[in-house]
C-alpha cells in the first residue's frame, strides 16, 4: 500500500493481464480472486463456477503471463503405464536434464488411459512444473487448454497416436527401424518372414511394419497378411502370436518382433516348441533395451535411443518455457540403428545348400 | 487486523508455536518471518543466516505443528541410483499408494552417494511432501534433523546400512533367502557351490551371503572363502566375478548370485566358457525380476516382494503423517521365497552316479 513504486510502472506491468482477467470474473460473474483461484487450481472453488472459468479461460485464448507464473522447480513426466524396463530408460533420461537444471521429477501414470485423467490436469495446474513430458501418452482439448492458459508448456515423446502439427513431439525413425531389421532378414537369405506388431492404434508400431513391408515389397517379395500379427508390447502377446506363428505348417524362418519384450516372449514360444535360435529361427526385436544384451542368444535388435530421446524432449520442454510461450512446435526423430548379436543367421534351407547337405 | 477472531482463540491456537519460533529468531537475532522462510526452504534468506537457524532448530527439536504444515499432494521416493528393472519394480510400488492417496510421486536420484544432497533436502523442505521414502540410501544427521523440525516423514526401504533402530524401514527377509537358495542347492547334491555377493557395505548383500553360509554350516559342508566374491549388483559384476569362479581348476558346480543381473551375467559368464545350465551350472538368483522368467533357461530364484515392499514403506510414511509425528519407528521385514525354474539340477556326479555311468 505504502509502496514507493511509480504509478506508472504498476500500470504498465499489471493493466494487460487484470484487463484480461478482469474480463473473465465479469464474464463469469464472479470476483477476480476466484479466477485466480481456478487459475492455481485451488480445490475452494465450486466445481460448476471452475468449470465456468475453465470455458470461459478456453474461450478467450487466456495465457497467464510468464513474469506471474510462479514456478515449482519440477518437471512432470507422464507415462501410459510404468510397466517395463522401456519406462527406466526414459526415467533415467528426463531425470538426468532435471537433475542438470536443479528440478525434481514428477512421475505419474495415465493407467492404461491414452490421456491422463482430468484430476491429473488439476494437479498439475496446482503445483506449476517447469513443463510437462508425455509418453505415449496425449492430451484432450480441455487439458491442453488447461496446461497453455497456466503457460505451462509440453511436449509429447513417442506419441501413440498422431500428436497434431502444432504438439512439438521427439520420436524415433521407427519406419526406417523396420526397414533395417527386415532388410537384415533378406539379406541373410530368409523368404518367409514374420512380423509381430505392437498395438495398431500407436504410430510407432504402424511406421515399424510399415518398414517390413517396405523391405519386402523392395526386395521383391510377397507380403504375405496371415504372417502378420498384432499385440500389445508385452512379453506375453509375444509368445502367444509367436506360438501362433511358429505352429503353421508353413511357418516363417524369421520374425520381426515390435519391441524386445515381444522378442523374448518369442524366445519363449520358439523353445516351447523346440526351435532352436538362430538355428531354425531368427528373431530380431526392436528397443535394445539392457536385456536384449543378457539373453541367450543375445538378441539381434533395432536400437531405439530412449534415453537420449527422454533428454531431447525434456531439454525442448524447458526451451519452450523458456521462450516467449509460442515458440514453434517441432517434431524431432532421432535415429534407430540394427545392432546385430547372435539371433540372426541364414535359413536352414540356405545353410544346407551351402553346405551341400540339402 | 479487523479480524473478528476473539482473541483468546487466536492466543490459544498460536502461542506454543509463536512462542518457540520466536525463541529461535531471538536466539539467531533475526525476525520471526526469517525462521519461517528458512523452514519453508525459500531461497532469499544469506547462507550463514540459513545454517545458524538449521543449527538451532536443530538444538532447540523444534518440530512445525502439523496444522501449520500446509503440505503438497506429494511422496518423494529418491534412489540411490535408477540403474535396473529392479527401480521400476519399485517405483510402481509407490505409485500405486500415491495414487490411491490422490498424491503424485517425486522422483529423485542420489546419484550412486549413499545420501542424498544437500540442496535435495532444501528442495523437500521448499514442496512439503506428504513423506520421503527412501531405497538404498540413508539421510544424514542434519538431513533428518532437517525433516523432522518441517515434521516430514521417511521411511527407508531396504537400507543399505545399518539404519537405527529409530528409523522406520521395511526390508525383506534377505537371510532366509540366502538360507532357502543354498539349502536347495545342497539337497540337489552340490558340495562346491560359490556365492557372489553384492556389496559388502549393503545390509542385505551381508544378510544374504550369511544365509549362505548358515546353509552351508548346518548341512555339514566346508565354507571356502575362495568361493565367496562381492561386486556390486548389476550385470557386469555378476559376468566377471563369474568368469573367475568358473576358470578355477576346482570350479564351483553350483552359483548363488546376489541378484538376477548378476545370475544373467553369470549366465554369459558360463556360456562364454562353454558350460552348459543347468547341465553343468546351476544357478540361482534373488528378486525375481520379469526377466527371471523369460531368460533362458528361467531362472530358479529368491523372489523378493519389491512392488509389496514399496507399498508398505509408502503406506507407512502415510500413516506416520497421520499420527502425530512422534510414532513409533518400525522395522517390517516382508518375506522372501525360492522359487525353482530351470536353472538348477541335480550337479553331474550325482546324475552320473544315479545312471550308473559315473
């Protein structure tokens, strides 16, 4: 009240913003403070007046002003389900650019939701991270509108669905991944090859058997639908397709699994049934996650960087908060690249005509 | 100030606390608002201020009241490093209280220190989590003091050290699990078998190796500290260590490593050399990770209830918050159990004996 700075000054650094919020208490016949409210997701608000906020917030394209924005020294990392050894990658990733900026990571789990539920939005609109990184997991329209108009910026990796050209997103050349792994397949003399996917609904998964297929077609071999299958990224939807694959009559002599977990439930499937590997099947998988290194045999695989990936979208969402909050949106894919370890050979039918054993 | 508060109440809800916070300001020579910043980890308060009220918050036990603690929807969870499968197992652990409790998890790493840093505890002070859970990794003197003035509850899961008898900690019953590994080892038939243990320094790598040797002891057999070697507890230990216990002319024929990455590095170990499991290696592991399962052959183990352990120790900082702060501390150990894969058979002696073609 007493204080010595000019009138000027608190003008110009406030009347645009009390302007705008002003407009939004008017609008929604409510005071300024309960606007504030809802903007730092403060629980003493109704919910049919926050919601009325929330519109009216949404409708006229409100963006808290970076100077006001208060913000926690934390990053949110949101992950679709924290089921495997992938998740670790991508944690230690994103923990190693916070720990470098002095944040602290906020892990949460959308459960198996493709978006994370709405009292997630208001959590994080509550406690106001540096930013927000999603894997292979989206935002629905009221969450993006929730997270911009608190300038809370995010970014999407790995997106399991087409994130939109204006969600800045890091992925992976998963298309060329399929490419390589199949390619590997050909060349090592295989004809009846075999692709197991991930689910159809993420791109990741769709982009790697279009690879496959690319591969094939290339080569000029026939793609064959019934040697194509499709499950979740689990170790279990590995080996009951590969069971399924490797019980036909004419069964492949390779597959190309969509992630490592799948390869090793492949694994599983191929000794159940006494297929030795690489001996009477190749199998090349797609991650390299550490344990792609410990099977036996060690595992033939499209490496994907995940951690370097979880480091580029972490350090990308700490650049849009720091520029002026409509920074472009951009899309990065780094680059996947076949390690070969000791699951991949020629055929049995190739070896025995080298050998002239045929 | 206009506050139609009667002024008993307001005496009535304040003066122990006001009284001693302003004990402490007088006894620092700074105001009152000093002591509260420092207590809510704000930054604006010189570094030599900031340590002469640690220091006397410290001498003086004060403790924020619980009313006053206005705390964030938060559990931190902090590792001593987020290196395996074994942190995810974790981490989904405490995910799961969280977000029954409607609380995020703030994840953090001490970065292979066995305590955390110095500004981490500044950084909890300043968000006011529900509680701390900490694996692996201890808290020093003045970190606890630290927690306990801002009355912020932690639990230690599976301490790395001794943790005292007035820390809460959860455990698993490591010596059993060493007993139950090696116990089943000998009623195979092994008479050498080697053990590789994590580090010394660690509680539970001492609990188990001496479960070992309680097996060993109590079967009638020599324990022969040659066949006895410590690393730590990832990969590469498990393949070194096993690559000098398996070149000995007087090789083990049996191997209980001190966990799963170490049985799979033991794995590569024997594979390198040309030994076959369980034909002429048996081995045993401890955690039962996934991956226990889908190597090859599965691996016979010691499971440890790692996501059961997470959600006791999350579940109990919970409950200390509830209380009124000076709950007894406790030590829960959940327990461990074998369980038998394919890994381990009966050593070749004693099949060759069994058939009749020793």
């Amino acid at each position: 009240m007493t204080s010595p700075q000019p009138a000027e000054t608190r003008t110009q650094g406030r009347s645009t913003q009390s302007a705008t919020l002003a407009e939004i208490a008017r609008a929604a016949g409510v005071s300024a403070p309960t606007v504030s409210k809802v903007l730092n997701g403060r629980a003493d608000v109704a919910p049919a007046t926050r919601s009325r906020v929330e519109e009216l917030l949404r409708a006229h394209g409100y963006r808290r002003r970076r100077a006001e924005a208060t913000r926690s020294p934390l990053i949110d990392l949101v992950f679709h389900e924290l089921e495997s050894a992938w998740a670790m990658e991508v944690i230690r990733g994103v923990e190693n650019v916070a720990r470098d900026a002095g944040l602290s990571v906020v892990l949460s789990e959308s459960a198996g939701r493709l978006t994370p539920g709405r009292s997630w939005a208001d959590q994080v609109a509550a406690r106001r991270p540096h930013g927000v990184v999603l894997v292979l997991s989206g935002l629905d329209e009221s969450q993006r509108a929730l997270l911009t108009s608190r300038s809370i910026p995010f970014v999407v990796m790995d997106p399991a669905g087409d994130p939109g050209t204006d969600v800045p997103s890091i992925g992976a050349t998963n298309w060329q991944g399929g490419l390589a792994a199949t390619r590997h397949l050909v060349e090592l003399g295989h004809r009846r090859i075999g692709a197991i996917s991930g689910p159809s609904r993420m791109m990741c998964s769709r982009a790697r058997v279009d690879g496959y297929r690319a591969a094939l077609e290339t080569a000029g071999l026939p793609v064959d639908p019934e040697l194509i299958t499709a499950g979740d990224f689990h170790h279990e939807a590995g080996y009951r397709q590969g069971l399924a694959l490797l019980r036909r009559p004419d069964r492949p002599t390779a597959v190309f699994a969509g992630n490592d977990l799948q390869a090793l439930g492949l694994y599983e499937a191929a000794r159940e049934l006494g297929l030795r590997i690489p001996e009477d099947l190749s199998v090349v998988g797609f991650d390299d996650l550490p344990v792609a290194r410990w099977v036996g045999p060690p595992l033939t695989t499209v490496r994907q960087p995940l951690t370097e990936m979880a480091e580029a979208a972490a350090r990308l969402v700490l650049d849009l908060g720091r520029a002026d909050g409509s920074a472009a949106a951009t899309r990065v894919e780094l680059a996947t690249s076949l390690v070969v370890r000791s699951s991949t050979a020629p055929p049995a039918s190739a070896r025995a005509e080298t050998s002239g054993e045929g």
